[in-house]
C-alpha cells in the first residue's frame, strides 16, 4: 500500500484486481477448479458455437471434470489473454508381432470442431515419438500433406537411454521431438518401422502431442517409464496439449466494434479492450480481444474489462 499525505486528507493508493465477469449473467463459471469465461459455456444461451463445454459429475467421489460438449475430451484450463485451452490427450502407440513390421494409421484428436474455432497451436506443442527405428509422421488428415516428422534410432530395444543424461534429450536416441508446423484441429499419425523388417516380439512405439513446457519438464521420466513398460506408459499417461481459439470476424461481428469514425474494428464487446489479430498460424479473417493495459477481466462480455487499480479516500 501507498500512503500519500495531501493537506488533511489521506489518499490510500490500493491494487487490488476488482471483480470482474466471467460467464454471461445467470450461467456457470467454474467446473470443479477450472474457471469458465465467455465465449466458453455450460449450458443453454450460455456459450458461442464451437465452443460448448459441459461438467462432468458423473463421479461423486471424484472432482467435476470440464469437458468439450461434443467430443468429451477433458479441458485442464482456459486462458483468455492467451487464447488457448489446455486438454488432456492420448498417446497413440503401436506393437508388433515377430513376422510383421510396426504400422499404424491413425488419428488425433478425433473431434474437434472443423470451423476454425479451435485448433493445436504450434507455438506450445510438441509432436513426439518414442521407440526404436520409428519413423513417425504428422499428417493433415484433409489432403495428406506431411505437417511433422521425426525419427527415434537405435538398434535393439535394450539400447534405449537408461541412465538420466540420455533419457533427458529426447534428441533421436530412442525418443525424437519436432514442432507441429501447422495447426489444425486434427491430424493423421503415421507410425513405420524404419527398417521395414520383422522386429522384436514386444517392440513397441507411440508418439503424442504434447505441451513444450510440460515435456521439457516430463521427458526424463516419459523415456525412463518407456523403457520399463512402454505400452503401460501409454495407456495410462494423460498428456497435456495446448489448443489455440479464435473468433470469425465475419461471422461473429456482434462480439467486435466497429468505429465508424475509423472505418475499421477497433475493439470487443467491452469498453478497454483491444483486438489482436495475431492469432496462431496467421489465420486470415480469425481474431482474439484482451483487455487494455490497467484492465482485466473478459474483453467478450459488456463492460467486463474492469481497470486494476482504485482510490481509496479517508481522513
């Protein structure tokens, strides 16, 4: 706190974050621990299309789980001033039998809305395989076209990395990472031997999309657990994937101003906001608001970025 003496008054200069809205008037806010801000929502009249989620209370014993409505993958958190939405995904993982090479032809996710509004960023993301002589390719599912690939080498499966300084690079030995150079709200997941020959019976290789920060911090005990029993480590590992969300500037225009003194879009529903028309990937006609610097709150409600700071007047 500042205290400042002018004549006989007291001015207290107090921070503090002032509430704020979050959701629309009458609709839920918060799933179990994980807040819900506009344009997400639970419930009639409560959310943007594309964007409906829904509160898992199916276990009484466990904490709700937030989940997208039409799909039921889980979302871990929503970050408005970033426009992202953190889930929780699979690995995909493929064995082998002793005549036959390591394939699989797969999806990731499989769900996701088709319109734009959400899709993996390839700011945060990772794509990741693990296994030996594994050829894994990130495809885009709509025409084919190779969006990532890497390779995890190493001649037997006794040779992956087990001691720490190894299993903490994840640089081709047995464990490859690349960025996701497109995003999209899903993806086709190519897994090949590289050898093409009959492998060992119980060889086995996965590959997921991961959040960079969390598998920097992750990958030491990600390749150790791989090497003890890499398909439990598979089945059994929620990992988190970073998605990016945008509005249609077509067909969401009710969610921006536009000045007509200015003939263009200058602001979100809320007074003190600003649009930002760098969303992930440069998607043409796609935008995100925040708040103005001093301001906080949801730049999509009216009057919800509310500024941070307040006097307080005593003598």
């Amino acid at each position: 706190m500042v205290v400042v003496v002018v004549g006989a008054l007291l001015f207290h200069l107090v921070v503090t974050a002032l509430a704020a809205p979050v959701a629309l008037p009458g609709c839920p806010e918060t799933c179990g621990n994980v807040t819900v801000p506009y344009p997400f929502g639970i419930g009639h009249g409560c959310f943007r299309d594309g964007f409906e989620l829904a509160c898992d209370e199916t276990h009484p014993a466990a904490p709700p789980k937030l989940r997208f409505a039409r799909n039921g993958v889980e979302v871990i958190d929503i970050s408005l001033p970033s426009g992202t939405v953190r889930v929780a995904t699979r690995m995909l993982g493929t064995g082998s039998s002793s005549s036959l090479p390591r394939q699989l032809n797969g999806s990731w996710p499989a769900g996701l809305p088709a319109n734009g509004s959400l899709a993996v960023s390839t700011r945060h993301n990772r794509f990741v395989a693990m296994g030996c002589n594994l050829l894994a390719n990130l495809v885009a599912n709509d025409d084919d076209d190779y969006i990532s690939v890497c390779a995890a080498l190493c001649v037997v499966r006794s040779a992956l990395p087990r001691d720490a300084a190894a299993a903490s690079s994840c640089s081709g030995f047995g464990c490859c990472q690349t960025p996701v150079a497109r995003g999209l709200p899903s993806y086709g997941v190519h897994l090949n031997d590289l050898t093409q020959r009959s492998v060992t019976v119980g060889s086995y290789g996965a590959a997921f999309i991961a959040d960079g920060e969390w598998f920097a911090g992750e990958q030491r005990s990600l390749q150790l657990g791989f090497v003890a029993d890499p398909r439990k480590l598979a089945d059994s590992t929620a990992v988190p994937t970073v998605l990016e969300w945008s509005l249609d500037m077509d067909r969401d225009q009710d969610m921006f101003w536009y000045d007509t003194r200015v003939s263009q879009w200058t602001r979100c529903v809320s007074v003190h906001s600003a649009i930002d028309d760098a969303v992930d990937g440069n998607l043409y006609g796609r935008a995100r608001c925040n708040c103005s610097k001093g301001y906080e709150g949801n730049p999509y409600l009216a009057n919800g970025c509310q500024g941070m700071y307040r006097l307080q007047f005593s003598d």
